[in-house]
C-alpha cells in the first residue's frame, strides 16, 4: 500500500507544532505593585531581547541597531535590563492581565508567564455550621466566610485562644469532647500573595455544644452574654 506524500507532509507539519512547547507560569500581582519577570538564562551574551504582552510588542532591543525602546502603555514605567533581559513594570494596573513573552537572541524561549491581578482578602467571618449545636451534635464545623473570587489562591489558619496559627482548610471540624469544651475562643486568617486578615474572635468556643445554646444563632448582639452564661 503506497502512503501519499500529502500524509508525510501533514506528519511533519504536526512534528514541528508540538516540538516547541511553552511552559507556562502563573504570577499574581495587585494593582500598583511593580512586576518583575525574568528569562530563561542563555550562555552567550545577549545582544537582542523582545519582549511581548500577548501577541504586541512591549519592548525591544538589538545592540548597534535598535535602541531600547518600549511601547504604547508601558512607556515611562518599564525597564528592560539589556545585560539579564529582566523586565521590570511598575505601577501595574488590572489592564496588563496578559500573556506575556520573552526572545533572546532572536530565540523565543519556552517560558511564558500569565500575570493576574488579584485583591486584596477580605476581612473574614468565623461562622458555624449548622447553626445551632447542641449536646446531641456529634460535630460541627466553623467556616473561615469571606467573599474571595478576586483574590486568587488563597491559604487558611486557624487559632484556639492564644494559641499559635495553624494552617489548615477553609473549614475546621470540631469534635463534642472534653478538648473542645476547653476552649473558650477561635479566630480565623485568610492570606493571599498580596494581603492577610484575621477574623474577630469567635467567643462561643467553650459552649458550642452546650444546651444554652438551642434557639441562638452565634454572632447575634447577645453572643457575650450567651458566652458568660455558658462558661
């Protein structure tokens, strides 16, 4: 059976599209924060460096005949360092969320990086599920609440009274037992690249189980009150 030359020539189309591969890293930023990217390091001495945000030129340079030069909303707040080709942007704003892209010595290089603006946490709330607890809970568990969908990867800790923050997840289960009994406090902290924020301290800890409890929802105005009882 012959093999036509149309399916050789598609083969090695197909070759060459994924013999080059990029490999893409996610870097957060906050508005006004300067960004820093670096390339991958070459072993000669650079001699041309073009830097692109998406598909448009950012900045570019070629000793002896391109000055460094930079273009359209980067001008006056990006520097390109000619000896590294470490890019430097400062004052970033929501609008430079892009891909951006790196050639050295006219070879564009596998890594790119995908900047993303990110918030600031919110200052989060301590809230227990189901709400009410009783003696006849086995467990429940507090939520560490805060709105969070600008605000990209986000960690969680955790402290009992004065104890020291532990990392963990967004919720924390406790347990109906002498341990839990102990305790007369929780706070929670939510931290992001950019930004960290405790909770206010959740006072009902010591009586999360306790029959006083029926009929109240923690975080009312009377949570002292109902606490003072309790202990």
């Amino acid at each position: 059976m012959e093999t036509s030359a149309g399916f050789w020539l598609l083969a090695v189309l197909l070759l060459a599209a994924t013999s080059f591969s990029q490999d893409q890293t996610v870097k957060y930023f906050k508005v006004g924060d300067t960004l820093q990217l670096s390339p991958q390091p070459v072993s000669e001495q650079i001699y041309n460096v073009v830097w692109k945000y998406g598909k448009n030129l950012l900045a570019e340079w070629v000793k002896d005949q391109i000055p460094l030069t930079y273009y359209s909303k980067f001008k006056g707040r990006t520097t390109v360092n000619t000896d590294t080709g470490v890019l430097e942007i400062r004052d970033m704003t929501a609008a430079d969320t892009r891909l951006y892209s790196v050639e050295i010595n006219n070879q564009v290089q596998s890594q790119v990086y995908q900047i993303v603006e990110i918030e600031a946490v919110p200052q989060p709330e301590v809230k227990v599920t189901p709400l009410l607890c009783n003696s006849t809970s086995e467990s429940c568990k507090l939520v560490c609440d805060g709105v969070i969908n600008k605000a990209g990867p986000v960690e969680y800790f955790w402290k009992k009274d004065e104890g020291e923050w532990d990392q963990s997840g967004k919720e924390m289960e406790i347990l109906n037992d002498g341990e839990t009994q102990r305790v007369k406090t929780f706070s929670c902290r939510m931290k992001n690249l950019v930004s960290e924020s405790d909770s206010e301290v959740f006072l009902c800890g010591v009586c999360m189980f306790s029959p006083c409890l029926r009929g109240f929802s923690p975080g009312t105005p009377d949570t002292h009150a109902v606490s003072r009882n309790c202990v």
